[in-house]
C-alpha cells in the first residue's frame, strides 16, 4: 500500500469515527489487528459490538468503495470479527457495518454512506 493509500485510508477512518460519535456510538478500537488482518473500527452501541470496515477512495476513478466489499472481503471481515471476539471473549450480539466515503481533491466528503449489518 502506498503512503497516498494510507493518507486517504487514515482520513476516511477519521471522518467514520467523528460520525460514529457523532451518532452515540463508544469507539473501542482503531485498526485493530487480528491475525487474519485488521479490523479498521470496533464501536460498541448499546450492547451490540459494531466492526466497521471503511473504505475510502479519492474520486471514482477506480470504482466505487462499495465494490471493493467483494464476497472474499466480506468473508474476511467475518472471520475478523469472530477473532476479535475469541479474543475479548465477548458474548454478546454484534455486526458488521461497513462506511463508504468518496474524497473531494480537497479532502472534504463528496460521497458518504453507512451500511449497516452488511454479513
């Protein structure tokens, strides 16, 4: 991954934090690695563990984010979530949301939709 990817990857995961507390929910975790891969954000509402996956691009040059949610990724954010919660023993009811963000040249949002239990 280049530095330009990371860039664009960390300010996605910033705006998805600010709005996940923006909407009430506690942030537990931030690139969380697993050891399938890492899990970008671990947010807890209520009494439910929420794993969000961002994707963030800059234009739609290369597709959309939501495609890049294939079957595979979403396989592996399955098997992600099931290792964090081994990990932290966790019992409770849980999901997989996923944020999709499209960058401005100017780093503001053009583009912006949360997906909700989306396994």
């Amino acid at each position: 991954m280049t530095k330009f990817n990371l860039q664009t990857g960390n300010i996605g995961e910033d705006i998805a934090q600010k709005y996940l507390k923006d909407q009430g929910y506690k942030i537990l975790e931030r690139n969380f690695k697993t050891k399938y891969a890492e899990i970008d954000l671990v947010a807890k509402q209520k009494d439910e563990i929420i794993f969000v996956e961002v994707k963030t691009r800059r234009g739609l040059n290369f597709g959309s984010p939501e495609e890049a949610l294939t079957k595979k990724k979403l396989s592996k954010l399955w098997l992600n979530a099931q290792g964090y919660i081994n990990f932290k023993k966790w019992q409770g009811p849980y999901r997989i949301d996923a944020i999709c963000i499209v960058l401005n040249p100017d780093n503001t949002v053009n583009y912006f939709n949360h997906y909700q239990n989306i396994t």
